[in-house]
C-alpha cells in the first residue's frame, strides 16, 4: 500500500491526513459533544414550558402569596442578565441540597456548615457521593445545567404565556362564566386551548433564543462543543500525532455555521407551525391563509 | 465605616487598574463584595454605552440598505443581520477573539506606516467591536421593521405637500420609524448591557483582573464558596440599570410622541429577549 494508514499519520498529506485527523477519537468526541447539545435542548425545552406555564398560571391566581410568587418569577429575568442566574443557580441548588441531606444524613452533626470561606457538610451527605464512579459526577453536573436553564428559559416561557393568557378575549371568558363554569373549568376548557396561538410566535422566539444559548453549558463546566473546540483547535507541536498550528479560529467557525443552520431550519418549522395553527383562525394571518386558499 | 472608605478608595477604580493592585482573598467583607462588584460595573456600562452610540448609526444604515431596492445594498445587510443574530454571542465571541489572536503580532505594514494590532485583542477594543457589531444587526432588525411600518397615508400625505427626495426621508420617514421602533429599541438596549457580562467569560482575557461585574462576583462565589452574597450584588447593581436606561429611554420614548394626543401614545413596555 502507498498510501499511509490513519495508525501512522506522519506519512499521510492532505485529503487523507485531513480525513484522518477528522476521525480521531478526540474528534469523535467533539461530534458526539453536538449530541449534548440537542440532549439539552430536547431536555430543557419541555420543562421550561412546564415551568412557564406554573408561573403564568401562578401570576393569575386569586392566591395573594402565589400570585406574588408568579410576578416575582415573570420579573426577575427582565432587570437581571441571565448570566448570573446561570451561574447562580447551580451552586445554589448543589448547596441546598447538599445542606438538606446533611441535616437528614447527620443530625448530631454540630458545627456549622459555613466554615469561614469554606462549605462543609458531612461525607454522607455530598453529591454525588464521592465514591460513585465518574460517569455520575458528569450527570450531576448536566442535571444541574438542565435545572439551571429550565428556570431561566421557564421564566420567559411565563412572560411569553402569561401575555398569551391575557390576549385571550374577555368575552370568551366571560361567556364561560355566563354558563356557569367555575373558574377552573375556565382555564381548563377556555383560556389554555385558545392561548397557544397568542403564544407561538413568543415561544418560536424563545425556541431560537434557548438554541443561542447553548454554549453557555461551557460556563457551566459541561464538556460541550465550546469546550472541544477550544481543546481541539488549540496549537499542537510535534509530540502530537497530528500537529498543526493554532486552529481554533476554524472550530469556532464551524460552531457558527452549525448555529446558523439550526437558526434557518428552525425558522422554516415554526413559520410553518405558525401557518397551519393559524388555519381557521379569526386573526389576521387566518384571514390571509383563506384567501389564498381560495383564489 | 471608615475601614469601608479605605475599601471604597482602594478598590472603588480597581477594575480600571486604579488602587490596589492585589484583590481581597481572605476574610472577605460584604463592603469589599460591594465596591469592587460596583467598579466591575465601569465595563458593563462602558460596553453598553460604546455600542449603543455607535451601533445607532450603523443600525439605521443597515435598515435602509435592507429596506433598499438594489440587491447590492440589501443583499449584504440581510446576510450581515441573519449571521449576527442567528448565531450566539458567546461564539461570535470566541470567534473575534480567535480571529483577532491570528493578526501578526508586530502589526501590519500599510504604506510605510506599521498598524499596531495587539491592542485589538484586548477586551476594550475587540469585544467592543464585537458588541457593535451585534448591536448594530439587532437594532437594524428593529429599525427596518418599524420602517416597513410607517402608514401609508404618511408618504401620500407626504407626496401631497411635495415632499420628495431626503427631506421627505429626514421630516417625514425617519422620525416615524424611529418613534415606531424606540419601545422595541428599548428593550435592546436593556437587553446590550445585560449581554455585556458574556465578554470576560468568553475568550477575552481579564488583563490584570479588570474585569466587569460578573467577573468580580464569580471571582467571590469562588473564593468564599457562598453564591448567595455576590450574585444578588451583581443583580441588584443590574436592577439599577436597568432602571435607568428604562428612565431614560422613556424621557426619549415621551419626546418622541409629544405631538400625539395622549392615548395613542405608546408606552414602553420590557419584554424579555434575553441572550443573543
């Protein structure tokens, strides 16, 4: 054979070399490392929904205590970058959690947990344990991520919903009440169906903004495409089997157009979502779709 | 409270390089956590106001050349937006930075003259330029919509009295789509300086720890182990802000639809729009 083998990569030049360094196992990694990514996004986008939704329907209560619980969630991603809150959050929950088990685990544990500029709770209580194996400390760490964007992104997910709630005309509600239906069988029967339409172009916004904000799994501590491709584009001498110089310019380049693909292939669905949701509707794009139907 | 104003005057500048040199480590106090979270505040504010100056400019140019007829002019201020707002901040970023480290180091020869560069990979310059950049795409987005919306009855009235041309474009044209964008306009300028903390977490270096607010808190959650005492800092510092450019931009919001009886004026309301 003339050519060399992927095992020997000082004999390779060019189309091969390239092909080979592009199927190392590092590189298989970073590939995989776009899996994390949609994992995220397929993990965190129905939870922050979930969450949206508690806090809308929380911010309309009739409960003072849980309708000030509802406001306080809806505002607090308006006056504060969301960037602390996903630096917060994490250590925040890590920590109370670490502080419930340690007040379960340890009861006759007597010093205090804040030591100075330390935070200390017993062995038992740490999470993970520190005995699990390393696989365990790596979800952890992504479970913490998930929660972390599920409050940040639920909180825009209640702002766009609560908005949706209140487009919802008065009179269907009040139509509702004229039969007799209680107030929950309102939101039941009344409010939730008719809102998703007020809500999709929010939430298609809010998809395309929770996409963006991916990387920031690297802020995290989450070894995401960032992580590799700072790792893989940095310079590597000779001791390396595929050396070459700093080419981390190229990664991010292609971390770019990766997100500008998901950005156009998420415009083209939702355009079409909004366009069939929008069949039989009395708005104005309804209005629009009918004509066109039937000219 | 005079230790606190020894704490204000040597750490009050820090995160411009004035005052002490070496950041608290040990036996951290709240003053200390609120004085040089406050000095980080300097960059946020420097970032976001740089940027919203100069991105205005570039902004309305972009909205018109989206606006234009020519594809010469649309074509480039389209992909120029799609690129700058469907991709993350962050990777734009890490992206600049990366670009700008390539530039040679001993700067480029033009015409005799030698262009120093490495300043350019500094956070002042690179991430400013970065942060215009992005700015100035979002904002023509904006602008360019409120364009599309002028009324009709506005340009034939405009046709009406004779005026053509760029008076038309400067009396009539302009003012309206700048009224119909300033609420939406609003929210982006919040929504800059709140993106202003992405730039020491994203490939910029910190030169000597003169880093912005978020830096400065994450530099204290770190080394007390307590995120509850730092973060809410930053935050409430936010809060703050964010109610004065939501101030001020409402004073320009009134100047704007002064003519207009005063229900049909439109109020400024913040929506989310979050990272970029």
């Amino acid at each position: 054979m003339t050519a060399g083998t992927c095992a020997d990569p000082a004999t390779l030049e060019g189309l091969a070399w390239l092909g080979c360094y592009l199927s190392t196992g590092k590189h298989m990694m970073f590939y995989a490392s776009f899996g994390t990514v949609l994992a995220l996004l397929a993990i965190t986008a129905p939870l922050a929904l979930a969450l949206g939704f508690l806090g809308a329907l929380a911010s309309r209560a009739r409960l003072l205590p849980l309708r000030i619980i509802g406001k306080t969630y809806t505002a607090m991603v308006r006056g504060v970058p969301d960037i602390v809150f996903f630096l917060f959050v994490p250590i925040a929950l890590d920590q109370g959690l670490e502080y419930l088990r340690h007040r379960i685990k340890c009861p006759d544990w007597t010093e205090p947990v804040r030591r100075g500029a330390d935070f200390v709770v017993c062995p038992a209580a740490k999470l993970p344990l520190s005995s699990t194996p390393q696989i365990w400390h790596e979800a952890y760490g992504f479970a913490l991520a998930v929660a972390a964007f599920a409050v940040v992104f639920g909180a825009f997910a209640a702002n766009v919903l609560a908005g949706a709630m209140n487009a919802v005309p008065r009179a269907q509600l009040e139509t509702a009440e004229a039969y007799g239906m209680t107030q929950r069988q309102i939101t039941r029967r009344i409010l939730i169906p008719q809102m998703w339409t007020y809500a999709l172009p929010g939430l298609g916004n809010l998809w395309m903004i929770l996409i963006k904000a991916t990387p920031l799994l690297f802020l995290l501590g989450v070894e995401d495409i960032v992580y590799w491709a700072r790792e893989l584009g940095s310079a590597k001498t000779s001791a390396y089997s595929f050396p070459h110089p700093d080419w981390r310019v190229w990664y991010f380049l292609a971390l770019l157009l990766f997100y500008l693909g998901m950005t156009k292939l998420s415009e083209v669905l939702i355009s079409r979502m909004t366009a069939s949701l929008a069949r039989g509707q009395a708005t104005l794009g309804g209005e629009a779709r009918r004509k066109a139907a039937g000219a | 409270m005079s230790s606190c104003l020894e704490t204000v005057h040597d750490y009050g500048l820090r995160a411009l390089g004035i005052g002490e040199r070496i950041l608290p480590k040990t036996d951290i106090t709240l003053c200390e956590q609120v004085t040089l979270i406050g000095s980080g505040m300097l960059w946020n504010i420097y970032f976001g106001v740089l940027a919203l100056a100069a991105g205005f400019f570039f902004a309305n140019a972009l909205a018109m050349a989206k606006a234009a007829r020519s594809p010469w002019l649309r074509r480039p201020a389209e992909l120029f937006i799609f690129v700058f707002r469907g991709s993350p901040l962050f990777i734009q970023f890490f992206l600049a930075y990366e670009a700008l480290v390539l530039l040679p180091r001993s700067g480029i020869e033009f015409w005799g003259l030698t262009l120093e560069t490495s300043w350019l990979t500094r956070a002042w310059a690179g991430a400013l330029i970065v942060l215009f950049l992005n700015t100035s795409a979002y904002s023509a987005e904006i602008f360019h919509g409120a364009l599309m919306s002028v009324p009709r009855g506005d340009i034939e009235a405009a046709k009406a009295y004779g005026i053509t041309g760029w008076s038309r474009f400067r009396r009539i044209l302009w003012p309206t789509m700048l009224r119909l964008a300033w609420p939406a306009y609003t929210n982006e300028a919040i929504f800059l300086f709140h993106a202003t903390t992405l730039v020491f977490f994203s490939g910029f270096p910190a030169y000597r720890q003169k880093g912005d607010a978020l830096y400065y808190a994450s530099y204290f959650a770190e080394k007390t182990f307590n995120p509850f005492i730092s973060y809410p800092i930053v935050a409430g510092y936010f809060v703050v802000l964010t109610l004065a450019v939501i101030a001020l931009f409402g004073w320009v919001n009134r100047r704007l639809n002064r003519h207009l009886p005063g229900a049909r004026r439109p109020r400024l309301r913040i929506r989310p729009q979050i990272i970029r």
